[in-house]
C-alpha cells in the first residue's frame, strides 16, 4: 500500500497552474520536523518535502498561508524523469484535529 499520512508546514508555494486538460496544479515544498523513538533513543527528526496538488485540492492548498502547519494525506510517486520521490497530496486538513 502506499499511503503517508504527514503533519507539515507549507515552506513555498508555487504558482496555481493548470494541465493541458484544465486541471488545477500547484507544486510546492513542505517541511516536517518532530521528535521520535528509533532503536530505543529520541531522534530529531527534520525532512523537506516536495509536493504536488491537483484539482479542487490544489486550490485549498494555494489558498493557505506558508509556515501554516497541516495534516497532509497522500501517496508516493516518481514523475517521468524519475529524479526524485514527490508527495501527491489528496487530502489538506488542519493539524489542530
């Protein structure tokens, strides 16, 4: 299964775009940052994140402010020039629920 589930601030926020097929699109960067238990130790745990959002989520998503944390909900993918990982988001909720 690939799905992440990931509590983020938004660090920048493209311009909203649109497809060929007029299909909202905007890429942006979002930053984690939390503590968590490895190997029985705390870790400090940092990762900045690129991220992508289509549709009517795309222009919730551009409509935030950045350093505004969410709840992000998504899955994993590698676009056609297979760089890198991207995040496509699905689902922008605040972190405050």
């Amino acid at each position: 299964m690939n799905h992440l589930v990931l509590t983020a601030c938004i660090a920048e926020l493209g311009s909203l775009r649109y497809t060929p097929a007029g299909l909202p699109a905007l890429e942006l960067k979002l930053e984690h940052e939390s503590e968590l238990q490895e190997a029985g130790q705390a870790r400090q745990v940092k990762a900045v994140i690129k991220a992508v959002a289509f549709g009517a989520v795309a222009e919730s998503v551009g409509k935030q402010a950045p350093g505004t944390s969410f709840r992000f909900t998504g899955f994993l993918a590698t676009p056609r020039n297979g760089k890198y990982v991207v995040f496509h988001i699905q689902e922008i909720k605040s972190s405050q629920s």
